[in-house]
C-alpha cells in the first residue's frame, strides 16, 4: 500500500492532494519541504518552522556524514531528537554533493546556473562501481561513501524517508555517460533496497531516483526502471536543463512514464520557485525541496507576488531607504504582522543583524507555506486552473 493517500485529483491537470503518512506523522501534500541541512532550518527553532505550517524538513546525509557523524547522531537517538524536531524528515542521499565536488560545481550546473556557491572545497579522488572515494571539505581526510553507506548514515539518522544514493550527473554531460550513469545509479538503487531489507530501520520509507538527464528514452527509461522496483516512493533528480520550459518538459516525461495509477510519492528534488511550484504541482509532484526560499532570506531578498521580478525583491537595495511599506501588506508572517518596514529591514540586512536574517526567512517560509496551502485547497475545491491562473498573474498566495 502506497503510504501517499490520495484524497483528491485536478481534473483539468495532473495535480492531486493528499497525506503522505510517516513513522513521525502525515504530511499534507502537494508540500514544501524546507532544508534543515545541517540538522538546523538556518536561524529558526524547530518550532518555529512548525508553526508557519510545514510538516517535514529535509537534511543532508553528506554534510552530516562529514559533521557531525552519524554515530553522534545516532547517540542523541536520530536527527529528530538531535534537533528537536518531533515531526516527519526526509534525508536526501548525499549523492547530489559528492558527485558536485567531482564534475565541477554539479550544484550549480544541474541546474543550469553559473559556478558558484562555497560547496566545492572538497574534492573527488575516485569515481568506481563501488561509490565515490573523496577529500573532506571539512578537514581534508579521505573518505568514501556509496549506496550502502549512504544508506547506513540514513539509518542512523532515523530519517523517515530515505533517498537512495545516485550518480548526479551535470548539465554538461553528453548523452554516452548519461546512460551509463543511468545504468549505474539503477545497479546502486539495487543495493541500496537489499541493504535497507537487511538494516533498514523499522518504518523507514526509500525512494529512488529517476535520473537520465535532459534525454527523453534515458528518463522515461529510468522512470521504469525505477517504478518497477520495490521503492516506497519516486524521486526526480539530475539535470533538469538549461531553462524553466525544459525543466517542466523533462519532469512531465519522468511523471508520465509512472502513470496516474502509480499512486507512490513524487518528489522533485532542489526545485522551489514560486512558478516552479505551481507547474510542478500541475504535473502530478508531491513534494518538493529547495535551499531558495532560506537561502535568499540570508542574503535579504524576499519573496512577494511579483511575477515580473521572478517574484523576488531585494530588500538591501537603496530604494526601500526610506521605505514605511512592509515586504507584503497582509501577510501574516512575524516580519509583516509584526509592522516591520521594508526601511528597518534594509538597515539591519545591509549591518548584518541576525534578526534582518530570521526575519527574511521566516517571511520566505511563510510564503511558500501560504502557497502550498492554497494550492492544496484549490485541488480539494476544483478551483486549481483558476487558482493558479491567478497567482502566474500575481495573486498574493
Ligand atoms: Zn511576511
């Protein structure tokens, strides 16, 4: 049995709403799930993320791998009493990261951006059947990790869902090795599920991950593949192209090779624009993650319904100065309902408070979480055409 209950589907789309049922409890979907990568929602308590209406948070098996272990992990009972988050998590495999280090910033190519961003200090010493052998950013020792290991770490981490360790490939990657990374990320899915059989914690769900790049036969293929094994749930994952227009193309081809009847969890994986949610719910995606909304919370931008400015506002740029507006008239989150100016903001964002930051975030979470809710009430009503019609056109969420 599917642990994802269908309760409702857009009969004008492929959109459906429903609960996902954990060993920590249900998350309501289509979801946002935001990342607590280093067992942390950067600058938030746990209660806090509780209380802007999200139900499960995604940490990251490769930095907690590095820091601070999984045996630590483990002795604190897992990551839920680790942090003290009481509620559903999701632990991604690790594979997105090391596979980063080796073909050159994949972060920001997988998803067709330049290179950037400070993921990239380690580096790959090996790439072989048996799993990646690579230097640690932290402390510049040797380490490994493949499927089983990967795995492992999930097991310690108790995360209630599990993703299964896949080779990430980069945008730049021609259609030769993408099929054989394809055939090798099957084989690891393999090992993966016969570890989890063996050592899986008690009610830990595992997906695998759909990969084959930006090639039609390769994702449908994998989508096959994938769908036909004994996985709890399906993840979108790899490259996903140079634009938004590839992007929904190639996630629409993985979606439809599982077909309506294959009622598991779809989760796309590092998506979470504004629009990028809306179309992705469309196409029939369950859950998604992305470091967007708390990542561009730390370095002052908010997001507000703006479709013309990619639904964005710097909020450290010189015209809010002066500015008595807050981010957003009528929301409701601390930094809005708490009568904050777009000018106070500013001021702290450009000194580097850390109350600009927790306030941005928890603005940006809000957000998403308001976004979510209405889209799943839009499914449940009959309404999703026309909802979201209205949010592409600007609608506050
Ligand atoms: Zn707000």
């Amino acid at each position: 049995m599917s642990a994802l209950q269908i309760l409702h589907r857009d009969p004008g789309s492929q959109a459906r709403a429903g609960v996902l049922r954990t060993a920590h409890g249900a998350v309501r979907t289509p979801a946002f799930v935001p990342l607590a990568t280093k067992a942390t929602v950067k600058g938030l308590e746990p209660r806090e993320v509780a209380a802007l209406g999200y139900d499960m948070v995604l940490g990251n098996t490769f930095h907690l791998f590095l820091e601070p272990g999984a045996d630590l992990v483990a002795h604190f009972n897992g990551l839920h009493d680790f942090m003290g988050w009481p509620h559903p998590v999701i632990t991604d495999s690790g594979g997105f990261q090391v596979f980063s280090m080796g073909h050159g910033a994949v972060a920001d190519e997988v998803k067709g951006r330049a290179p950037t961003g400070p993921d990239r200090m380690g580096r790959v010493l090996s790439i072989d059947e048996d799993g990646v052998r690579f230097r640690s950013y932290i402390d510049g020792s040797e380490r490994f990790m493949g499927p089983e290991t990967s795995m492992e770490v999930q097991a310690k981490l108790g995360a209630d869902i599990a993703l299964v360790f896949d080779e990430c490939t980069p945008f730049h990657i021609g259609r030769e090795y993408t099929a054989r990374s394809t055939e090798r990320t099957h084989r690891w899915l393999d090992r993966c599920l016969a570890f989890h059989e063996e050592h899986g914690p008690p009610g830990q769900l595992v997906y695998g991950i759909v990969q084959g790049g930006v090639y039609e036969d390769l994702r449908i293929a994998s989508a096959q593949e994938i769908a036909a094994r004994p996985v709890d749930g399906i993840a979108i994952g790899g490259s996903l192209g140079a634009d938004k227009a590839q992007m929904y193309e190639i996630v629409g081809w993985a979606l439809c090779a599982l077909g309506d009847d294959d009622a598991r969890p779809r989760h796309l994986l590092g998506i979470g624009d504004v629009d990028d949610l809306i179309r992705g719910v469309e196409l029939g995606v369950d859950t998604f993650d992305c470091a967007m909304p708390t990542r561009l919370g730390r370095h002052g931008v908010a997001i507000v319904p703006d479709p013309a400015n990619r639904w964005r506002v710097d909020l450290t740029a010189a015209r809010h100065k002066q500015s008595h507006e807050p981010i957003m008239e009528g929301c409701p989150c601390p930094a809005c309902s708490g009568g904050h100016s777009r000018g106070y903001l500013r001021y702290l964002l450009k000194n580097r408070e850390l109350t600009g930051v927790r306030l941005l975030t928890l603005h940006n979470l809000a957000y998403l979480a308001r976004l979510m809710v209405g889209l799943r009430a839009a499914i449940a009503g009959g309404t999703l055409a026309a909802h979201a019609a209205g949010l592409r056109g600007g609608a506050a969420p």
